[in-house]
C-alpha cells in the first residue's frame, strides 16, 4: 500500500479556487456584454482542464518522492514520519499482486506480531537463490543464514565455510523444500522465489506460521535494477545506510564504465545463445537485461530491436543468416568448450566468430562444489559483467582490468 498526500482533497481545492474566480470575472461583466460572456464561455473547460493537469502533476511529484528505489521495478522501500514499509510488487512472472509489510524495530515492544509485521534486524534467515547469497555477504550477514536448499551450488567461500560447518542446513532442492527440516529450524524469515506461481511449499510454511517473503529480483529487466534489490536484505536487517552506500558505489563503477563505453567508434558485431535441444537456438531478447549489458557496452547486438524481456527461441538458419558474421560470440548457453559445440553441431564451425576464436563463455568458471560463480555473484555486480563485456570487445579501453566471469572458449 503506498501512502498518499490526499489528492482528493487538494485537487478539490483547487477546483474552487478555479470556479470562484470564474464567477467573480462574469459578475464584472455588464450584462450588456453578453459576447463576452460567451467567448469566455470557451474558456472555462480549458482553466478546469489546466487546474486538474497542474494539480495532478504536483501530486504525482510528491508521491514518486515517497519510494527511495530508482531502478528496481518489483519492489519499494517507503518510509513515511517514521513507519517504514517494504512493499512486493510481483511474486512471479504471471503476477501483480502487491505484498506490503511493515518494518520496526525488534526493541519496540508495543507492535502486535504479524506475518505484515516483520521485526529487524533479522537474525536466523533461510534464503532459496544463490542471487541472495552474495546480497547478504557484502551486508556482512552470511552467519545470519540457517538453511538453503541444494546448497552445492553456493560458491562463495564465505558461505561455504558456514555450510562445511553445519551452521547451515541443507533443506531440499528448489522446487521441493523440506518443509519438515524448515519447521525445525524456525526461521524468523524464508526469503523465497517463484517462477510461475506461488510455490506450495512456500504456501505450506506460510500456513505453519512462517513468515515467508518473495524476492523476485530475476524479473528485473535492468542489471542495475537487479543489483539494486541489496536494499531489500538491506532493510530486513536493518542496514539500509550500509546498502545504500554499496549500491551507490556499484551504480557509479558501472556508470563510469559505460560512458569509456561509449567513446569507442566501434561496435562490434554481437551473437549469443545457442542450441540446447529440439533445433531451438536460444539467445537474449531486445528488451532483456542482457541486452542492456550489450548496449551500454555500445556493442551492436544483432538482435537489440526485437520485442521481450526474456529470451528468443529461433531456428538455426535464421540466427546462422543473420549472425554468421558477428565479430563475438558472447554466452554459448552451457557449452564449455569449442569441441562440444560441434559434438552438438558441426555447422558452428561456419561461424566467424568460431573461426577466429572469438567466443566467450561464464561457464567454465566455477566454484569448488560445480556452481557458476557468473549466475551467484553477476546479479549483484553489473559492474563487473559491463567491464568483461567492454573487455572482450574493446580491450583497449580497460588495459588494467582482467575478466571476472568469462573466458574465451577452448
């Protein structure tokens, strides 16, 4: 629910003012100037019309100043004389439900508990996304996590250890929670996601009395907008000073870095993506945050104009006509090295980009149990994935800069 500066009664208000002064300007008018009259007439609809615009504006200026998130489109922090507010715009993909909670303080004893009432700082915490992980850690918070589900995939060290240590409890894989282990541990919170729907488990715990929150930062379709979503651990833990000042830090690093960007003459010739089963070829969308990668890089993405926010499902020889002579192969799916893709199809030996050893994958950087370092830690540092893009491309720009999560293919 967000909170309102009372439009009603201000545009009101406003109306009144309007019609009065209409009135006293008629009463002026002798009766005899009945012409006047009339072609002020005309007028009146266009002073309402310019009251109400006017009016609606202000109002629109003083509700966007309400939410502290500028790129972020699934969720707002509000805090207004002191009631803090997290509010969920979406919980999936084909949902726009809104989920408000209210934030205070664990040492203000007054407040009634409730699953919209959440008390910070959070201290046991069961997180379900290795994008979470690297959120919590740079809050200096990865102890405060008691459980994850399929937790092989978790690369970072720091939370490793923990793992190694039993102080966080394996409970289940993605798509089927242990709720029974969930139930033992009683978390304050389980930060959840759900691609389509809302997941049952989740729904399970909710109905057990567990406080469960959706994070939905996958839906974002900026990387900023995506690592901008710290500032939602930032408050569950009550560190949204600490948040804010990283992700300001990593706005600027990316910023900088596209406007190096931009002042490059060249855009090379971008493909991505490739086959992965029943001859479709699968690569970023026009309106994908991938995409946004690319264009802030000034790259020249063959496929930048086309429509949607995920990915495009094309058929070999239409990618083959209009990509065979990309200068860079960036992201072949899962392939990780140039034998495999001509296991899986020799015809990408026709490409240019094969030809002059110019494709670069994240996928062969790994932690010690197997997870991509690049889907952990990429959402949180677009900062970092701009410049492996900018790197790859125009390495010139960045002589001092070495490639976080991609390297070319062998």
């Amino acid at each position: 629910m967000r909170f309102v500066l009372k439009p009603k009664f201000e545009a009101k208000v406003s109306f009144k003012l309007v019609l009065k002064n209409i009135f006293v300007i008629l009463l002026k008018i002798s009766s005899n100037n009945m012409n006047k009259i009339l072609k002020l007439s005309f007028l009146i609809p266009f002073l309402l019309m310019f009251a109400c615009n006017k009016q609606s504006n202000t109002n629109h200026k003083k509700n966007k100043t309400l939410s502290k998130i500028r790129y972020a489109k699934g969720f707002d922090i509000i805090d207004k004389k002191g009631i803090k507010k997290l509010i969920i715009k979406t919980d999936n993909k084909n949902s726009n439900n809104f989920s408000d909670y209210t934030i205070t303080k664990k040492s203000n004893k007054q407040v009634t508990e409730s699953h919209h009432n959440i008390r910070v700082p959070i201290k046991e915490i069961i997180l379900t996304s290795t994008t979470h992980v690297p959120m919590v850690e740079l809050l200096n918070e990865e102890e405060s996590i008691i459980g994850f589900p399929n937790s092989k995939y978790i690369s970072s060290l720091k939370t490793r250890s923990l793992i190694d240590n039993s102080q966080i409890k394996e409970i289940g894989k993605e798509s089927s929670l242990n709720t029974e282990i969930i139930l033992e541990l009683q978390p304050e919170l389980v930060v959840g996601f759900a691609v389509a729907s809302e997941d049952k488990n989740l729904t399970t715990l909710k109905k057990a009395g567990i406080t469960v929150i959706y994070n939905a930062d996958w839906l974002e379709n900026t990387p900023l907008g995506r690592a901008e979503w710290i500032q939602f651990f930032g408050i569950l833990f009550d560190k949204e000073k600490q948040a804010d000042s990283i992700f300001k830090t990593i706005e600027k690093n990316y910023n900088e870095a596209k406007e190096i960007a931009e002042k490059s003459k060249i855009s090379p010739k971008i493909i991505s993506g490739a086959i992965m089963s029943k001859g479709i070829w699968n690569l970023p969308a026009g309106d994908s945050f991938v995409a946004q990668f690319m264009k802030d890089a000034n790259l020249n993405y063959l496929w930048k104009n086309t429509k949607g926010k995920g990915s495009l499902s094309l058929s070999f020889e239409s990618v083959f006509d209009k990509g065979k002579n990309a200068d860079f192969w960036i992201a072949p799916a899962y392939f990780t090295t140039k034998k495999d893709l001509l296991k899986s199809n020799n015809l990408y030996a026709e490409f240019k980009a094969f030809k002059d050893d110019e494709i670069y994958t994240p996928t062969t950087k790994k932690g010690t149990t197997g997870g991509v370092i690049y889907y952990e830690l990429a959402p949180t540092r677009p900062d970092l994935v701009l410049k492996d893009f900018i790197k790859i491309t125009n390495p010139k720009l960045l002589p001092n800069y070495n490639l976080t999560f991609f390297e070319k293919m062998k």
